[in-house]
C-alpha cells in the first residue's frame, strides 16, 4: 500500500497467503556448510513452499561459472554437480520469486579428499638394533590440512600436523623412525590420517605388520626315525632355525678332518637306503645376510659285517719272509675279528690282534687255509684265503723197494721232496766220463730183474733240478750195476753175495 492507495498485487498476494493459511518460504537442501569428496556428484535441491509459480535464479559469489546444470520443475530447482572438483569450492545461492517477494538460500561447498586406503611400508628392512624407517603415503589428499597418529597395537606412539597449500588433490607422505627390536616383529604398526575440517572429521589409516630381520638365533637337526637306523633304512634328517629373512641351509659331512658340503637349499637331506657309508658327523648350517649360526649331529647306520676281506702283505710269499695278516670288514656296530687256522683237527684260533697277525721266518709248514671271521651283535661274515709260500727243496729222499733185494728182483728208486712251486727231479748216474742224466720220470726208476754180477760197486749221484726258489743240494751215494750199467741215486748200496741164500743185502752210507 501506497500514499493511500492498494497495490492490487499486494492485495492478491496478501488475500493468498490469507487464503491458504501460510507465507512463502524457500529451502534449499542440503544447505549451509555442504562437504562434497571430489569426484562425486552433487544435487542442490531448491524448493518454494506456498507459491505455485515461482521464478528460480542460481549463482556464486563470483564471476566463474556455476559449473554444473539447472533443472526446474514447478516450485522445485535442482542444481547438478556431476564430478565435484576443487573448483567448485564456492558459496552457491540459490534465490526465488514468488509475485513481488524474493527468498534466498545457500550452500558452502567445501571439498575435500582423502584416499580410504593408505599404503603403509618400510624403507628398505628393519634389523634388530638398527635404526629403521616407516613411511606412510596417502595417494589423495585435499585440502593438504591433516593430522597423523602412530599407534603400535592400540598405544598411541606419536601425533604429527601438517599443512600445505595445493589447488589440486595430491599425495602426502608421512615418516615414523623406530629402532627395532626383536619383539617388535609380527605386531602391527598403524598410521591414522584425519583432515583437519570444521565439524566433520574424515579419517583414513593403513596398516603394517612389521617384520624385524634378524640372523638365526635358534636352530635344531631332528632325525626321523632316529639318529641311529639299520642299514636300507630311509632316512630324514632335518634342519629347523628361526631367522629373519628365511636362513639358507647348507648341510655338511666330516671327511678326513674336513666338512664336505653335501647339499644345499635344502631343509631336508634325505638318505635312501642309508648305506655304511652315511655314517659319521653332520652339519647344518643356516645363514642370512646377518649372520650364521650351525649345529651338527652324529648319526650311525648299523648292520653285521659285509666286505670282509682277509690280506697276506707280501702277496708272493717266500721261505724266511715276514708275514701280514690283516683282516678288515665293514660293520656298525664294530665287529670282533677274529683270525682262525685250518688243520686236520679242523680251525684254530690264532694269537691275533684285532684281525691282524704277523708270522716273522714264514716257513712251508705254515702255508695252508686262513679264515677271518667278523662277529657283531647283529651277524657275522667270514673271508677265508690260502697262504702259499715258496721255497727251495727240502727233505729230499730217495727210497728203495724193496728194501732186501734178491737176484731177479724187481727194483724201483723214487726220489722226493718238499718244495714250492713244485720241483723237477732228476735221476744221474756217475761214469768215468762224469754224471749222466738217466731215463727217469720225474725222480721214479725200475730196474726190472737185477742180477748178482750188477753187484760191483761205483758212486753215483742223483741230484734234484733247481727250482726258482733256490737248489737244493742233495748227494747220494749209489751202487753201479755192472751188467745193467745202473745208478741208485741218493745212497751207497754194497751187494754181498749170500751162498746160503743167494740173495743181496743193500748196506747204505752217506757221503
């Protein structure tokens, strides 16, 4: 109303609000302080209540366009942000009239930020007593106004702030030194990032188990199914230690004073069949680039003797040589050895020590059988060789059948005698020209019917061929026969002429 007059809009609209009991109003939702993450979308919802045909106008605080779309549909504006950015941060009104009568409403757009995962890492290891870095990244973050907290398990360990000034979302990163220590190893490290907003906290936090690295400080060797197992047995024997990062295995065999490797990168070393020859003393060492630390076990495979062998030191054996006997076998238990001799009573038990024997002037009568014999408690082998020695002859006899000789008698001269290798005997008879080798075989000579006029009496010899081992010299002083033209090797033989009994007696004499 006006210098006494009525507006007839006024009245219209004064008659309305009358009419249906209420004032035009306008809401905008959501309103006031609006936080929006970048990227998403937004929708401004401007409503008129109590007009049915209001006018609907947006704008911001500067000249910069709105950066979205307006949608209106009666009394209902809508205004649409697809992708919230940093450049949308502003104050967004919206305003309506209804008639001659305006309302205003706004929204604060505050955007932000923040990354829901944080990548939580150490640079480089942690090593037990060393000092050590945690680093803490937030892929996105906007505004670049946060607060950090470290938390080791549930206890707060440290509270940081930091603040920069960026027009885009960026990544921060965070650093947590510690000096590690071995218990620290398997707890969780936590890194907790809030932005530092007005009544609207937002948090994010990542979180590390932290793995200290340490060298072996404990290890073990567990054999299955024991350190001790029969021979054919499968064995495993296996190496355990506590290390960080994961130790190397190496193990290791003791041979000759020195550790042998025999496999590495194993854990396991496995024995199939364990065989004799696996006895003896293990090692297992497990190492990382901070250190090494070993352990060793024996382990003994058992079985009754096997390989037993019996040996004769020289391998050609002569008269007055000294003698070695050495029996050897392999065994686990170690066997009892034990050196026997054959005779004609059957085996003998020899003063031997621990299989070995030694005869100093070996003889011929000591060659024969010998027998070694291995005994543990699981079983026995025995090894028998023969002992041959060598030598010049010996005992040479030349004998005559029969011993009382008649005229007409068959007689037969054998000559013999010990020796190794075996001698060549050789029959000789002695004439005025000199010693003349006779017919003979192998020292055995017949005269098939000797007469009385044979009885005139020359001395022959007879002497056994040498032999490699030496010669024997043996003389034998022997009646020529004159009418057979005969020697007798080895004896004097006189025939005397009996006239009782027209026989011959031999009478014998060595020269």
């Amino acid at each position: 109303m006006t210098g006494g007059r009525c507006d007839p809009a006024a009245t219209i609209t004064l008659a309305l609000m009358l009419a249906t009991g209420s004032a035009f109003n306008l809401e905008l939702n959501p309103s006031r302080k609006v936080w929006v993450r970048i990227g998403d979308s937004l929708e401004l919802n401007c409503v008129a209540k109590s007009c049915s045909s209001p006018t609907f106008t947006w704008r911001i605080g500067t000249d910069n366009p709105l950066g979205g779309t307006i949608t209106t549909r009666g009394s209902v504006s809508t205004f649409t942000i697809s992708a919230v950015t940093p450049q949308n941060q502003h104050k967004y009104t919206c305003s309506a009239k209804c008639g001659a009568e305006e309302k205003r409403n706004y929204a604060d757009l505050n955007i932000f930020s923040l990354s829901d995962t944080l990548i939580v890492e150490t640079v480089g290891s942690l090593e037990v007593g060393q000092r050590g870095s945690v680093r803490c990244t937030v892929p996105k973050v906007y505004p670049a106004q946060v607060e950090v907290e470290w938390l080791k398990g549930t206890t707060l360990l440290k509270t940081d702030s930091f603040r920069a000034y960026t027009e885009v979302e960026t990544a921060m990163n965070f650093t947590y030194e510690l000096t590690a220590e071995l218990r620290d190893s398997g707890q969780e490290l936590t890194c907790r990032v809030q932005l530092l907003t007005e009544n609207q906290p937002r948090k994010a936090e990542g979180t590390l188990t932290l793995q200290v690295h340490y060298a072996p400080t404990w290890i073990d060797i567990t054999a299955e199914p024991s350190a001790t197992v029969r021979e054919g047995q499968d064995v495993r024997l296996t190496c355990a230690a506590d290390s960080s990062p994961a130790a190397t295995i190496v193990w290791s065999k003791l041979s000759a004073g020195n550790w042998s490797v025999v496999a590495e990168d194993r854990a396991i070393l496995h024995l199939s069949p364990a065989l004799f020859g696996d006895t003896g003393m293990y090692r297992c060492e497990a190492g990382n680039k901070l250190g090494t630390i070993t352990k060793e076990v024996e382990f003994h495979v058992q079985g009754s003797p096997r390989d037993t062998t019996l040996s004769i030191t020289p391998s050609a054996v002569k008269e007055g040589d000294r003698v070695t006997f050495s029996c050897t076998t392999q065994s686990n238990p170690p066997a009892h050895l034990v050196l026997k001799r054959q005779s004609s009573s059957g085996w003998s038990e020899l003063d031997s020590e621990n299989g070995t024997l030694t005869i100093r002037d070996v003889l011929p009568a000591d060659a024969g059988l010998y027998q070694c014999e291995a005994i543990n408690a699981l079983g026995k082998q025995i090894n028998i060789t023969k002992l041959q020695v060598q030598g010049g002859p010996r005992d040479t006899t030349l004998s005559i059948t029969p011993s009382a000789v008649k005229e007409g008698d068959r007689v037969t001269f054998s000559c013999t005698t010990q020796s190794n290798p075996p001698a060549q005997l050789v029959l000789r008879r002695n004439s005025s020209s000199g010693w003349s080798e006779l017919d003979s075989e192998n020292g055995t000579l017949t005269i098939r019917d000797v007469q009385p006029a044979d009885a005139e009496k020359k001395s022959d010899i007879a002497t056994p061929a040498e032999n490699p081992a030496g010669v024997l010299e043996t003389v034998c002083i022997v009646v020529a026969l004159a009418s057979a033209g005969l020697i007798f090797s080895a004896l004097f033989y006189a025939f005397r002429r009996s006239n009782l009994t027209k026989s011959f007696k031999i009478a014998r004499e060595i020269l």
